[in-house]
C-alpha cells in the first residue's frame, strides 16, 4: 500500500500565520517597553559613575567644583579613560548634531578649541550636562548670582541639589521662574550664554518616557519627571514654590501642550 503524506492546506497556513501576527503584534509592544527600560537603566548607571567621578574630584579640590564653565570633560579626564566613551553618552542620544540628530535625542560635540577625538575619529562629545550653580565661580559669570552657587559638595540636604545629567548641551543655568519648552525640541538658547532665559530648556528633555536622570551632590542617581525640574534646588536661592508646582498654584493649563499629560509634581 501507497504511503500517504499530509501536508498544510493553504488555509491551514494562513491561520498559522495569522495567529503568528496577532501574537507579534501583542508582543511587539512589551518589547519596546523592555527595550527603552533597559536603556533608561543603562542611562542610569552610567550617572551612577559620573557621581563616583564627581566625588573623586571634589575630594581632592577640598569639597568644591570647577571655576570654569565649559571645560568639565577635561577637568575630569584624570578619572577615568580618555576613550570611555560609553559613559559619556545617554543610550537614546547617541547621535552627534553634526550628524543630522535632534534633540532630545542628541549628543553634543566637545567644542570650543576644546580638542580631542575619540577611536573612531569621532569628536569626543556627551548627552550628558552639569547643573552650572555648582561652579565654584570667583565672580558673576555669564549671568551667574555669587550667593546663588554652590561651589561645593558639602552642601545640607544635598540630595536635591541636581549636580549632572540629560542635557541638550556641556550645561545650563536655570532659573525658578524658567518657562517650560514650548515643544519637544525647544532647547531655547541652546549655543548661548550662561544666565540666558528659560535654561532649564537644556534639561527639560523627554527622553525616558515623560522623564530624565539626574545625579544629585550627595551622588544619587534619580528618575525625575519632566515637571519636577522646577521643584529641585538648582542654585542656593530657588524658589521651590515657585509658579509651576503644585505648590505655587500651577494649572495643567500653564503648561505646553505637549507636557500637559505627564505628571504634576
């Protein structure tokens, strides 16, 4: 007797790949989650590192931060690899400017007669910023207040001092009365001068889901959302009740369309 093979009818195949597409079109979207989760964790740990970096150096200047303003990258090199790249670059803003990238998603290049490339010929760049308060300024500097800076670590309730993180440039100056970016990409004054208005621009960037990472001067590395920047203390001065908290009586209609659904604070 004859053998007889069964094979797929073609309906049985379309149900098969039917049912493999609803089952990717369910996964798919788990997996984007995952897959941004996991570069917000990487995000995180590489400020983890520049916290230990921070420390070093403040430990041996006596506690206090730079003068200058625009030189961190080279003021730090002694603490970790002049190749180190990784840690320099936020994992979703990878990109440099100079190759077509935006912000919030992408990195600034090491400027300013500043030098050096990296390996790959690359400028050596970053998607990271320093809160520029902390600059242990000897005069007013590009708008900066003297009674206003930090200067130094050793500061009371240093966990809401932010010290470095998500930036669209090397820093910026906020200011409480700061406005919010007017879309995702207003990073107002971005090549500008220090103490311009609205700076917090720089950090106000929706890279992680409606937040960004900070570290802060007692060298924790926190999530915070887009709106609870002007709830930190970025200089000694900051009004923290200022008029877009919750405190300060701020409505979801004092903020720009695009930020009204992420969370009051």
């Amino acid at each position: 007797m004859r053998s007889r093979q069964r094979a797929f009818t073609l309906i049985e195949l379309l149900v098969v790949i039917a049912i493999i597409a609803i089952l990717m079109a369910i996964l798919m979207p788990a997996l984007q989650r995952v897959k941004k989760q996991a570069r917000a964790v990487a995000c995180k740990s590489n400020l983890h590192q520049w916290g230990m970096i921070w420390a070093m150096y403040t430990q041996d200047h006596d506690g206090s931060f730079p003068t200058a303003v625009l030189t961190w990258r080279e003021l730090v090199t002694q603490y970790h690899k002049d190749d180190d790249q990784e840690i320099t670059l936020c994992p979703v803003a990878k990109k440099l400017y100079s190759e077509g990238a935006m912000p919030p998603l992408g990195a600034w290049e090491q400027t300013w007669d500043q030098g050096g490339r990296d390996q790959s010929d690359r400028p050596y760049a970053s998607s990271y910023g320093i809160n520029q308060w902390v600059y242990g300024a000897p005069e007013v500097v590009g708008g900066r207040i003297l009674d206003q800076i930090w200067g130094t670590a050793n500061v009371r309730n240093a966990n809401e001092v932010p010290l470095f993180g998500d930036c669209a440039i090397t820093g910026a100056t906020p200011n409480h009365g700061d406005q919010p970016p007017q879309r995702p990409d207003d990073v107002a004054y971005i090549w500008g001068q220090g103490g311009g208005p609205d700076e917090i621009r720089r950090f106000c960037m929706n890279r992680h889901e409606g937040n960004m990472n900070f570290t802060f001067l007692d060298w924790s590395v926190r999530r915070i959302g887009l709106k609870q920047l002007w709830t930190l203390r970025f200089h000694r001065k900051w009004n923290t009740s200022n008029a877009f908290t919750r405190a300060g009586g701020v409505t979801g209609e004092d903020w720009p369309q695009w930020m009204r659904p992420f969370k009051d604070y």
